[in-house]
C-alpha cells in the first residue's frame, strides 16, 4: 500500500512562513502542524527568493517565468551583439573598397 502525498495549498504554506517569521520556531512549527522541518524549510527559503509568487501553479510558474525572463534577456543582449556586428562588417567593407581604389 503506498501513502499518497500530501499537497498543501498556496495559503497554507504562506500561513506556516508566516508563523516563522512571527518569532516560532521551525521545530515548534513542524511540530504543531505535523510537518517535517526540512520542507518548511524550503518554503521559507523560497517565499523569501521569490516573494508573492512563491507556491504559485505545482510549484513551477515562477522557475517557468523566471526561465522566460533569463531567455528574453539573453535573447537582447544576441540581438545588440548582431546590429554591432553588422554595423562593423558595413564599416570594413567601406574600409576594403577604399582601399582597393587607391
């Protein structure tokens, strides 16, 4: 027979960050709410990562949007690299077709 896991919704995780930040302790915490130490943990190191959009969908939206985020801004940086570039060929293309005049 396997245990099913158990999901906790976005306002309870909240509700136990908030406990913690109130002054319990974790252990306390755990305790009172049978729940390991080690999760609450990480839902206070990722409330405190990632703020009001921490626990948001199953746990991915904010890795999804931050993953989006990271990839619109390399996507900026190729794209300023690729109008330098252009601009350098034009310029050296006008330097070798000086040259070759004289």
């Amino acid at each position: 027979m396997s245990l099913k896991r158990r999901q906790f919704s976005q306002e309870f995780k909240l509700q136990i960050v908030s406990q913690i930040e109130s002054g319990k302790t974790i252990a306390q915490v755990a305790r009172e709410n049978q729940i390991h130490p080690i999760t609450i943990g990480k839902w206070r190191r990722e409330h405190q990562q990632y703020g009001q959009t921490a626990f948001a969908g199953n746990g991915n939206t904010y890795k999804l949007e931050a993953r989006i985020a990271e990839l619109e801004r390399v996507l900026g940086q190729t794209t300023l690299e690729n109008a330098f570039l252009k601009k350098a060929l034009v310029t050296f293309e006008q330097l070798k077709k000086n040259s070759g005049k004289k």
